[in-house]
C-alpha cells in the first residue's frame, strides 16, 4: 500500500496491479491514471450531485455492484450528502460526492469503475439542471439510434433548447436539454413525456414510447423515466464495466453524421487524446440553460 497526496488529501492506494478489465490487460491502476487525467474535465460534471459508484472488486469478470451510500471507512475529507430517499419514504441517504480530484481517485481505488450521476445538485435535489432522453435501441443496429438522436435533437431546438448528445459506453446514445433550475422533477419528467410522446407521433415507424420491449419492434425507446428523483445517469468520461473498456463520450452534433461512430467507440486512451486535441464539447452547457416552462409552452403551440 502507497500514500499519495492531493494537496491536504492523502489517498492509501492498494492493490493497483490488480487486473480489473482482464480482456484487455488493464488494471486498477490504469484505471486510476485513467480518472487522474482527465480529473481538470469531468469533476465540473461531477460536482455537488449525489452519485451511484458501479465497484467491481474483483474485476469485470465477476459480479459488481452498486453503492448508493457512502461506507463507514470512507475518508472523512470524502464529500457526502444526505437527501431524502428516492422512494420519498422516511428517512434519508447519505450518497457519495465528488468535488475534488482525491475523492476522483479515492474512489477509483475502490475499483468504482462507473460514475451515475443525478440530474440535480445537493442543495437544491428536487429541481434537475437537465433534461434527458435515453434512447435504447430494439435491434444490434445503431445508425437508427443516431437517426433518433437527431430527430430529438431537432425537435429540442424547435423548443428553444440547446441539445448536447453524449455515447453512453455501451448499446445507445444520450441527448440531453440543459434546464434552468426552476422546476421539479415531477414537472420535467411530465414535459419529457409530452416530447417523448410527440416524436413518437410525428415518426410512429422509427420511435416509440412502449415500455415493453416484445411491443417496440424494431423501433427505438424514448426512454425518458430517469427524468425523476433518484434516478441516475452515467457521468460523461465514465468508464464503463465492459469488455473494452469503453467510456461514455460527449460528442458534438455534427460528429452524429460520423459513418465510424459507435455508442462504445471511446476508450481511455482515445478519450484523453481526444480532449488534449479538442477539450470538452460539453464545457459550459448550463450557461445554456433553459426555462422548462419556456419549453412546455413552446410545445403546446
């Protein structure tokens, strides 16, 4: 075990040869270099929301699971936050945050291969600063899921909304609407719906809104559920728990028209040459924040 400092943060590291990804040969600690490198780009995306860690212990090849909440043996200096739980029973969690670059470590020491971020931040859980469509396509192909993306993407700005669209690291893409924070969730999750329901209407052969996937055909999902309080997304530049070692990508528009692109596409190594080449196209979206208000009205036209 070594001691590494992050200013006043020191991080016990252990085990760092230990092979997490062992089809690819890479271990806890490329995974650690890994979140050290791009430390500067995802920690804005991070910062001040409650997350879900996807650990993988003993690698890929064996079973992960979730941590909701913090542990007892976290370090103190780790950011938490209580919120009320997600089933809106009594009671309340303590969820994991990470705001600096010794908690990105830390937690990549403890083989959380994957961030889930919330849609909202700490101090205000109930009022999400984005909106999300996750589209989920039906069938192995995935040049329907770029024709939805960008029918989505065409529809947000038809609303008055500036879209982003991210690669998730495994089977589908993200778009998302960056959004004031003046709404709840139950009134974003309601607006979501009535877009989801109306591209489903203007293209019934492509897009779907059924949840039950023998009903769905070959159409994509508009699965917009995680619109809710609770819910999680993968984080942009999270490595994903998979052969590959993809990682969910920010991407710019125009790259949807790319004929090469895959919803798994990324690595790490290809992530941080791509942001050394070209920075975060998602950097600054909630300056481009808009009123869901703004968009409800606009839709209702």
């Amino acid at each position: 075990m070594a001691d590494r400092k992050f200013g006043p943060y020191t991080v016990s590291m252990s085990n760092e040869d230990k092979v997490l990804f062992p089809a690819d040969g890479l271990t806890k600690g490329d995974l650690i270099d890994y979140y050290e490198a791009v430390a500067d780009v995802i920690l804005p995306h991070l910062r001040d929301r409650p997350l879900a860690l996807h650990r993988f212990p003993d690698g890929i090849g064996q079973d992960g699971f979730v941590q909701q909440r913090t542990s007892d043996h976290f370090p103190d200096w780790l950011d938490g936050q209580r919120v009320p739980r997600a089933d809106r029973s009594e009671g309340s969690v303590d969820h994991p945050v990470c705001n600096k670059l010794a908690s990105l470590v830390y937690l990549a020491d403890q083989a959380a291969i994957s961030l889930h971020r919330w849609l909202s931040r700490t101090d205000q859980p109930n009022k999400p600063d984005m909106l999300i469509f996750d589209l989920d396509p039906s069938t192995a192909e995935f040049a329907p899921v770029v024709e939805a993306a960008h029918r989505v993407v065409q529809m947000m700005r038809e609303l008055g909304a500036k879209p982003y669209v991210m690669t998730t690291g495994s089977r589908g893409l993200h778009v998302v609407m960056p959004l004031r924070r003046e709404a709840d969730f139950d009134e974003v999750r309601d607006v979501a719906q009535a877009m989801a329901a109306e591209l489903a209407d203007r293209y019934p052969d492509s897009l779907t809104t059924e949840h039950r996937k023998r009903n769905r055909g070959d159409r994509i999902y508009l699965d917009v559920l995680r619109n809710a309080y609770g819910q999680t997304v993968v984080a942009p530049y999270s490595v994903r728990g998979r052969k590959g070692v993809p990682v969910a990508t920010p991407i710019t528009l125009e790259e949807l028209d790319n004929r090469h692109l895959r919803p798994d596409g990324f690595d790490m190594d290809s992530v941080v040459h791509r942001l050394t080449q070209h920075g975060d196209p998602w950097q600054g979206m909630h300056r481009h924040g808009v009123s869901i208000t703004t968009v409800r009205d606009a839709l209702s036209r």
